[in-house]
C-alpha cells in the first residue's frame, strides 16, 4: 500500500486560493455591472413603477 504524500502547507494554500477564486467569481457576478447598465436597470425600474401606478383605481373614502 502506496499512499500519495501530500504537503500539508501547500495543500491549504491551493485549498484557500480556489476559496478566494469561488468568491471572487461570485462577486464579479453580483456586483459586476457598469455604470450604464446600473443607470439603464433603474430607469427601466422607474418606468415600470410608473405604469404600474398609473393603472391604479382611486379609491373614494367618502362613499363607505
């Protein structure tokens, strides 16, 4: 029986770099978005409300 012969140092260092890496790539998905599209999501979110409550019925407290 022949087992592998790790190095523990460089075992937890190559473990903590793909840590980082997976963080990393998370974070790039969340928060990796220019100024434009930040600018163009708000507006069109924006634009949506508006409709939105433009389409409401008014309702009349006095005829209850």
């Amino acid at each position: 029986m022949c087992a592998d012969i790790v190095n523990l140092r460089q075992f937890k260092k190559k473990q903590a770099r793909s840590e980082k890496e997976k963080q990393a790539e998370q974070n790039r998905i969340t928060f990796g978005r220019t100024k434009a599209q930040k600018s163009l999501s708000k507006a069109l979110n924006e634009k949506a409300t508006k409709n939105h409550e433009a389409g409401r019925l008014q309702q009349n407290d006095d005829e209850n």
